[in-house]
C-alpha cells in the first residue's frame, strides 16, 4: 500500500536548538518526495522536493531510499519555523500526492 | 501573477443537498487537482484533472465528482451531502509535463459545512 508516515503530530523545540521531522513512505515506482509547509493563516506550500537537492530557509531533506525515510533537517531552529509541516510521496508528472498527517512544529523562545 | 482561486470559501449546508465548489488555477497551469482536508484523515486527494480529462482518481464515493473547462478552471461537485462531508477542499493547480513530479500550488481552499 502506498502510505507516507510522519511518527511525531507535535514537535516541540527550543529557538536554537536542531530540528528533526520525520518521515517514512512506503510507495511503488519511483517516488518523487516533497516537504509542504502550512505556517498560521496561510496557504499550503511547498518547502522543497527531493530532487532539487537545495536548502529552503535552512532545512534540508534527503532522500533515503533503502530505509525509505525523508526526513527534514533544520540545524539551528528559528521561532518563524514554527508551522504544520506535511511530508508527500508522489509519481513523476502527477498531480496526485499521498500526504502524512502532518507534524506541528514547535519552536519556543 | 495570481495565485490559485477557490470560490466559495465557506458554505454550509444541509444533509442531503448538494454543493458545488469552484477553483481557478494559476494563468498557464494546465493540471488541477483536488483534495479533501479533515483533522481525523489528513489530506486526501479526490481527482486530477489535465486538459479537461480526469487522468487521477482518489478512493472516494461516486458522489464526489469534478469536472474541468478548456480554460483550465474546474468544478467539484459533491452530492447527497453527509455530516462526514464537513472538511476543507483544496485544490492545487501545476504545470503538468515539465520533468519532476508536479509542484503544487495550493488555494485557500473551501471550507464545507454539513448540518
């Protein structure tokens, strides 16, 4: 079955400190892996896909495909990062996505 | 360049009606697709939509259908509504046909209300 798994619902961190989201999938084919984020009143957007390799206001994802996991990656936590973070699994050249259920993260003063 | 459109963006009706929500996705993006947002189930999608075809179909009861124009902007409908409707629907327009996986660009949604 296809099925992305995000473990924690709240993560709660201290401004500074390192930042961790995790993400397992399980999917056929060859996956095309994203991190949305939805910060408070705002719209669903996208933080970064695997395949562009690039760092978005600081975190970093790679893609691990033997233990099936994207896991965001931020090392020093900023209070704006605070937000709804969506981890997504989907095919090449599909607007169709398979979401977790999302982690909130926290980040306190 | 505006962003993606979805009208209305709340409603609220009655068990048994139906509803018909609107969106207009970003000028130039020809993909439109639809998801259904609950606090119990997540995001879900319903359907794709691609030069008036629907090229995806989510696990949904046929109730839930959708439809799209030659100008790109789509419609779902969803009839013979039920208290389990209540949610938010988002839709999410991309440039389908680009190497990658689309990159979604999310509405606002509309939030549904079932008394």
């Amino acid at each position: 079955a296809q099925r992305v798994t995000q473990p924690e619902k709240l993560l709660s961190v201290f401004k500074g400190a390192p930042v961790e989201l995790k993400c397992n999938y399980s999917y056929s084919g060859s996956p095309e892996l994203f991190w949305y984020v939805q910060y408070s009143r705002q719209r669903l957007q996208l933080l970064l896909r695997h395949i562009s390799r690039e760092s978005i206001k600081g975190f970093t994802a790679d893609l691990n495909k033997g233990e099936t996991s994207f896991h965001l990656k931020k090392p020093f936590a900023q209070e704006e990062d605070s937000a709804m973070y969506y981890c997504a699994v989907g095919s090449s050249n599909t607007g169709k996505l398979i979401f977790g259920q999302g982690t909130t993260l926290q980040v306190k003063p | 360049k505006a962003g993606v459109t979805q009208t209305p963006r709340y409603l609220i009706k009655t068990r048994g009606q139906q509803v018909t929500l609107s969106c207009s996705p970003i000028s130039g993006h020809r993909s439109v697709s639809w998801y259904q947002q609950t606090p119990g189930q997540g995001l879900q999608f319903l359907f794709e939509y691609f030069s008036e075809t629907q090229r995806n179909k989510g696990n949904f009861p046929g109730r839930f259908s959708g439809r799209q124009f030659s100008n790109s902007r789509s419609e779902m409908n969803v009839s013979t509504l039920e208290l389990g409707d209540s949610a938010l629907y988002l839709c999410a327009s991309s440039l389908r046909g680009l190497s990658g996986a689309n990159v979604l660009t999310f509405g606002a949604g509309s939030r549904l209300t079932v008394l």
